[in-house]
C-alpha cells in the first residue's frame, strides 16, 4: 500500500509541476505578445494602446500567480513556503494595482468618447 501512495504521490508531483510550468510559460508568451503588440502600435503612434498593455500584463500576472498558488502544492519546507507567499502577496498587489488602473483608464476613455 506504501508504494502505491509513493506512486500517486509521484504522478501528482510531476503532475503539478508540469501544470506550474506551463501556466508560467503561458503568462511569459501572453506578456511578451502583448508587448510587442502594444510596441509596433506605439511606433505607429496609435492611440490607446495603454489598456491592452495593462490588460495583458494582468492576465499574464494572474497565470503567474496561479502558477505560484499550484507550487505550494509540492512545497516540502516552511522556508520554502514563506518564500513562495511572499511572491503570492507581491504578485496579488500588482495585479490589484494593475486591475485598478484598468478600470481607471477605461473610464478615462469613455469620459474621453462622450466628448
């Protein structure tokens, strides 16, 4: 019975930190997509390319942080742990700060249209 919880306990190991990595790879892809995307609109001197930019590094900061949430998981010390909620915290408040400005600037930009 020993080696069959070892076994399950392997798999779900692995398991998470495949899903770790991957939500970390995704937030790193959305992040960089959206910011060559908002670069090329700033050479061409679009305008509002502020909201896409935030709306993307939030969401990559949230596949990140979920990323963060998944690895307490296979947290084995409480070092470790104390570290990983540290990281929680300060990627939580960026992503308050960050939501925050998008709401801001959305309603920047309707204030803006009606006009």
């Amino acid at each position: 019975m020993e080696t069959v919880l070892r076994s399950v306990e392997a798999v779900l190991t692995a398991a998470a930190n495949l899903s770790t990595t991957l939500m970390e790879l995704f937030g790193i892809c959305i992040l960089v997509f959206t910011a060559v995307k908002c670069f090329i609109g700033w050479i061409k001197k679009e305008d509002n390319i502020r909201l896409p930019l935030a709306e993307g590094i939030a969401l990559a900061l949230e596949l990140k942080l979920g990323g963060e949430v998944l690895r307490t998981v296979v947290v084995r010390e409480w070092k470790e742990l104390g570290i990983l909620g540290a990281i929680i915290l300060l990627r939580a408040a960026l992503t308050f700060l960050i939501h925050w400005e998008i709401k801001n600037e959305s309603l920047s930009e309707k204030a803006n249209e009606t006009a």
